[in-house]
C-alpha cells in the first residue's frame, strides 16, 4: 500500500504543481547561433520564394517534441504574392548546458482556406480582407494538435489542421478593427483613413495558448489609432475563449518607454494568465533600421487582478482613473547584451520570437529567441526587389550596404547614393539569430492534462501497484 500510496501522492502533484504561481528567476545566456538567410524551406519554387525568413512567431510543443517557426507576409512586404506558411525545424538542445546547434528544416506547411492559399499580398480592395494574410505568432493547441496562427492584416486569429487547411477564424472585437470611426469602413492594408483599431503592421503580433488549451491569448503590437498610436503607452493583450473563439477580456499593458516603433513581439503562456513577454524598439542590425540604440527586454506579466478594457477606451493614450494594468516584472532577459561575433557584436533589430523548450537535466528550462531578418531583402521605387548585403564589421552595418539584384553578385549599387559598386566577401545577407538561454521556471508545467484525465491517470497507477502487489503475494 505505501507504493500506492506514493503513485496516488506522484498524480495529485500533478495538480498541485498546475496550481503554483509560475516565478522566472536566474535567466543567463547559453549561445547563440545564426540561420543564413538564404537558408531554403521544404517547399517548391524559385530559391528566391522559398527562403525561411525567420523568425516571426516561435513555439516549441512539448507533447511531440516539436519546434515551429513562421515568417510573415513575405519578401515583398505585402507588395507581392507569397503563398504564407509555417515551417516545422529541428533543433540539436543540448540538455546538460541548453546550447543549441544544427538549425534544420523538417517541413514547410502553406497555408489554405477554402482551397485557395492565403497570400501575403496586401488586401485589395482594401475594405475587404479577403485571403491576405500576415502571420506572426503561432501555437499548437494541446487538445488537438491544429495550429493556431496571429495575423496583422485583421488582425485575426485562424485555427488550421496540420495540413495548413483552415478550420476555423475567431472574432476579432469591434473596437480592434482598423478604421473610420465616423464611417465604420475599414482599411486592411494600411493607415489611410482609419482613425480607430490597431494601427497597419501592428496587430496581432503575439500569440500563447494556457496550458490546458482552454484560453488563447493575442497581443497588439503596439498602441491603437485611436489610443496614442505611435507615441502610446499601452498595448491590448486579448484573452479568447478557445471553445467559442469569442474575446472574454482585454487588458493594458504598458511600455518601458514610448516611440522609436516600441512593441510587443511575442507572449508566452507560463501558465493561466501568466506570460514573458518580449518588448522592444526598432532600432538595431536589420533592413532599413536605424542601429543605435537597440532596446529589446523579457519581462514577466500577470493577468490577475488587471482590469478588463473590453468597454474601456484609452483615449488618446490617457488610462482612466481607476483602471489596473497587468503587474509586469523587472527585465529577466536583456536581449542585447549578448551579441554574436557573426553580426559584428550588434544586436538585431528584430528580435520577435520567443518560446520555452525542454527541461534541461538541471531542472532549469531552455527559453529561445529568434530574430526576423526580412528575407534580406527590400525594393526599389520601381518595386524591383533587391538582395541586401552587410558588412557586419562596419560601425553601421546599413548604412555602408549594398544592394543587389536577387541571387546576383553583381550589377549591384550602394543602398545610400545608388552608385556602382563592386561585393566582395566581407559583406553577407542578413541572417536569422537564435539565442539560446536557460532559467528557472518555478511551478511551470508546459501542458495541463484535463482533470478527468489526472483521475484516470491516478487510478490507472493505483491499480498498477495493486496488481503488482498482489502478484507478490500468491
């Protein structure tokens, strides 16, 4: 009886380990590593159409041991048909220290709804979404295995098989959606006149799912038209019931600092209504940006005791008296603190996404970060799109590039005065970046089994033990 005893005792700990508040403490830093952007995916196609372009979203799924990665709208920047997908890599984890190595592609999954792709091109016209599609964060549900992705151009928030067949989108709330406030017409592709909802590329960029699959989460990238725009505070983070695909809460969230692109990139469920966060600005190594000074931080957020703004307006930026934004911690992780040599000692500008792995034998967990880096691509006034080449050892990597016809080596121009010039090998496309780092995640379990299933699980261990006993004793 004492074995059964300690099995009953082993599944109840199950349940008691779910119920602790999760705590992240002792962050450090493993490695880091780059993935070359002219790295190729699974699918078919021009070299040019199958570059990963990571990393958007991050999600590693402990049930099937399985990491996931998207990229967004593609190298056109909603100028040109890409068929939007998710890639399914692997990653060699070593579990004493949490380094990682050896970067693979395992499978390219397209996206489709209805039988036709849905396309990062820009909508048009541009009150109707129609099949665009700009995805940016992603989970697998722990219930079914779908996936479920975050959109910008909505924003929206679609469920597909693991086929990438949509199943299901969810509702988006109404004071979310961009446009004319006087009017009600919406702009899907940009800015022009809305006044009201998340600003154009700046919608649902995060995504996480509880760990019992029974809530998602979406954030906003940054503040919405209406509520600051560029120079506002706080964020919305949407709390989905992922039963009815309805919104049950938003809340606030509030920025370090104000300006210079600040955003949310990416969340992560550490359990129900507990999250990392990952905040940054734009600036940094990256297609266009601005290098000094980078700022990208890990914060800890909690959703208790935050109060609901689903009816609430923060007009103009201002929160109304009385309203509780979500408690956030001191920075856990400082993204730019560890640089790689392969970047020149800088940091990138996008870092976006972010995921817990696998529990290190130390007990610790593997926290990754993966950097975007736009394909390494931009477009001229004619639309052209153009291969962007860096030298990383320049004081401004950017600002000393070159520009050259896709695939191509030569008849290349500098980015700053579009005058001649000749590539040599001390320049490179930009690559992604994975930073690999381990923490203590106290009371963090990655999936919640149903509590019917913890009673069968306890049972089923007791009778075990039982049968084992009474097979000793005849």
């Amino acid at each position: 009886m004492k074995k059964f005893a300690s099995l009953v005792t082993a599944g109840l700990a199950v349940v008691a380990m779910t119920a602790q508040a999760q705590t992240v403490s002792n962050a450090s830093f493993v490695n880091g590593m780059t993935v070359a952007a002219n790295t190729l995916d699974k699918s078919t196609g021009s070299d040019f159409d199958r570059r990963v372009g990571m990393f958007s979203g991050l999600f590693y799924d402990p049930l099937r041991g399985e990491w996931w990665g998207v990229s967004d709208r593609g190298p056109g920047g909603g100028t040109l048909p890409y068929e939007t997908r998710v890639q399914r890599f692997t990653l060699d984890v070593d579990l004493a220290t949490g380094r990682i190595s050896n970067f693979q592609v395992q499978a390219t999954i397209k996206f489709t709804s209805q039988g036709a792709a849905l396309n990062g091109i820009a909508p048009n016209p541009v009150s109707t979404l129609g099949k665009a599609f700009d995805p940016e964060g992603i989970v697998i549900n722990p219930v079914n295995g779908n996936i479920l992705v975050s959109d910008e151009y909505g924003p929206s928030i679609v469920e597909f098989n693991r086929a990438g067949v949509e199943v299901r989108r969810f509702t988006v709330p109404a004071n979310i959606l961009p446009r004319n406030a006087a009017t009600g017409t919406p702009n899907f592709a940009g800015d022009a006149g809305n006044t009201a909802g998340k600003q154009t590329n700046r919608g649902f960029e995060g995504l996480a799912i509880s760990p019992d699959g029974k809530y998602a989460y979406a954030t906003l990238q940054s503040a919405m038209l209406d509520e600051g725009a560029g120079n506002g505070q706080y964020a919305r983070i949407v709390k989905y019931d992922m039963a009815t695909g309805e919104a049950v809460a938003q809340y606030a969230y509030k920025f370090e600092t104000t300006g210079a692109g600040r955003g949310v990139s990416e969340i992560v469920a550490l359990g129900n209504d507990k999250f990392l966060i990952l905040e940054r600005n734009n600036r940094g190594v990256g297609i266009g940006a601005t290098l000094a000074t980078a700022d990208k931080s890990v914060f800890q957020v909690d959703l208790n005791g935050a109060t609901d703004i689903s009816t609430i307006s923060i007009t103009n930026g201002a929160l109304p008296a009385g309203v509780i934004t979500v408690a956030k911690s001191a920075q856990l992780i400082d993204l730019d603190a560890n640089t790689l040599a392969a970047l020149g000692g800088k940091s990138p500008e996008k870092w976006e996404g972010l995921a817990i792995g696998p529990r290190l034998t130390n007990g610790q967990f593997l926290i990754l970060a993966g950097s975007d880096n736009d394909y390494s691509v931009t477009q001229n006034a004619q639309g052209t799109q153009l291969d962007v080449w860096l030298n990383f050892l320049d004081a401004d990597p950017y600002a000393t590039s070159i520009q050259c016809p896709l695939g191509a080596t030569t008849g290349c121009v500098r980015t700053t005065d579009g005058s001649a010039v000749q590539l040599t090998n001390a320049y490179a496309l930009l690559p992604g970046v994975l930073h690999a780092y381990s923490a203590n995640i106290d009371g963090y379990v990655a999936v919640v089994p149903e509590p019917s299933q913890v009673s069968l699980m306890v049972i089923g261990l007791g009778l075990l033990a039982l049968g084992a006993r009474r097979r000793r004793t005849t």
